[in-house]
C-alpha cells in the first residue's frame, strides 16, 4: 500500500546548545509540570484558595511523584534497566511509570494540604484538568526518546522508528502506531471535556477527579492493545493493561456512587428553592395601644 506520509522521529533524544546538553524528555515533564501548575492554580484561586499552597503542594507532590514513577517501573520492568549501577535512577533514559507518578504525587499532596487546613477532595477536583494536560504533554517526551510506539501500521501517520529501536520482530517495518500520540491527545480533549463539565455542573469532589481516572485509564486499555515494548503479562495481557481496567472500573463505581447516592449533583447557577415564608398575621386597624 502506497504511504502518503509519516510522522519523522527525532535522531536523538538531546539538544547540544554548545557546551549544555539538554535531555528533552526531562524537559518536556518541567513543560508538564508547569502546564499544571499554572492551570491547578488559577482553578483553586477562583474557588478562593490560595496560590502559596500550589506551590508547595507542587514541591513535594512533584518530588514524590518521580520517585513513585520511577519506583513503579523499576519493580515492573527491572529486565529494562540500563546495565550500570546508575541504571534504576537513569529517569533521563524514560521509565516513568505513570501510576507510581500520580500515586506518590497525590499522597505527598494531601498531606500538605490537610497540614495546611485546606479540603484535600476540593484541591483533587481542581487539579483533575491540569494533570492530564501534564500528562499530555509528558508523552512528547516518548517522541525524543523513539519509545511506547504502537504496532506497525501503513496509515498516514506512521511514526518513523529508527531500526535499533525496532522490536527484533518488526526489524522490517518502519512505520508503527504513535500511540503516545494518541493517548497524548485524548488527555487534552479529556481535559477539555472536564473542564467544561465542571463549569456548568457542580460536583461533589472528589468526584472530578474521579471522572479524570476513569476517562484516563479507559482510554489506557485500548491504547495498551497497541503497544509492542516489553511488559509483564498476567493471563495473557499486559500488567498496564489489567492495571488501567481494575482502576477505571473503581474510578466509575466510586463516581456513580459517590456523585448519585452520596452528594447527588445539579447545574451551576441553579438555586435551591426556599420554603415560602408563613403570612404575615393580621393586625386590626386603628390605634393599638401598648399595655403599660
């Protein structure tokens, strides 16, 4: 079949600016992680919070978001380590496991939010929007690093992949699914669509954050239907794979229970209805005269 085009991988994942090097996929989680932070915050101060808070709330949850990504993909895929002693904290090479990220992140987070006096489910809502545009963002990384690339594919926009990148299986196809393209773009549009949702509809948080979850790891499973790069298999499916459907299943189940049975939801701007005040009790014309 005739290929009417195709989407170029970058040669190497660096940028030489003279004598510094820098290492794109790091920078492309600091455009993530500011991406958030920007859009976290102008959220939680329109609810009247408190800009001081994201920021420390960004420091620790940040720092213990790697290290939870980093310990998730070090316990599932230790056979992909570079073979040094450097290997399992090489986060420049990829290896981000995005469920330790947000694990670790969200824990680190509510503790200073709690310490801080603020509601916990308030800032999960708030921030539900601003992590998948993180995370969105963070994909582009895969790209510099020619990783987390889809099956082989002769669609238009086939990624190339260099031939070292390439699975010994598939040394002779050289175009596959970008299927970090592909998750990247529905957590924009996923974003969006919370966004909107929260604008017009008042949820029970942390019932966005919830509906975050599971528009996330639906989308997860299917994408992981695609992805060829080594992973542990359990029954047949990859791990990434049972992980993104045991959670979207907990996600839906704790929304429609807690947003239906538990705080129930209406349209923004819609007013409860007050009880009509009892009429007013008669008074008799004429001069009333106060009792001495």
């Amino acid at each position: 079949m005739f290929l009417l085009a195709s989407i170029p991988s970058p040669s190497s994942g660096t940028l030489d600016l003279g004598p510094l090097t820098i290492h794109m996929y790091g920078l492309m989680l600091l455009a993530g992680i500011a991406a958030c932070i920007a859009l976290t915050g102008r959220r939680w101060a329109a609810r009247g919070g408190d800009w001081d808070l994201i920021f420390r709330v960004a420091v620790w949850g940040v720092g213990f978001g790697i290290v939870g990504a980093r310990l998730y993909h070090v316990a599932t895929s230790w056979d992909e380590l570079p073979d040094e002693w450097w290997g399992p904290f090489a986060v420049w090479e990829g290896g981000l496991g995005i469920w330790g990220g947000i694990a670790g992140g969200v824990l680190a987070g509510s503790i200073i939010a709690k310490r801080a006096g603020a509601s916990v489910t308030a800032l999960l809502d708030a921030a539900a929007p601003g992590l998948l545009v993180a995370q969105a963002i963070g994909r582009i990384g895969n790209w510099w690093n020619q990783e987390l690339f889809g099956k082989p594919t002769d669609q238009p926009w086939g990624l190339e992949i260099d031939v070292a990148r390439r699975p010994d299986e598939y040394l002779l196809d050289s175009t596959f699914h970008p299927t970090f393209l592909y998750e990247g773009l529905w957590n924009l549009a996923a974003a969006a669509l919370l966004l909107v949702l929260d604008r017009f509809y008042r949820f029970k948080p942390p019932a966005l954050f919830a509906l975050y979850v599971a528009l996330y790891t639906g989308f997860r499973f299917f994408v992981e239907q695609l992805r060829i790069d080594p992973s542990k298999e359990l029954a047949g499916m990859r791990l990434n794979a049972w992980v993104s459907l045991i959670v979207f299943v907990a996600a839906v189940a704790f929304f429609i229970w807690w947003q239906f049975f538990r705080g129930g939801r209406r349209p923004r701007g819609v007013r409860q209805r007050r009880p009509e005040p009892p009429p007013a009790m008669a008074v008799p014309r004429g001069r009333v005269r106060s009792r001495r």
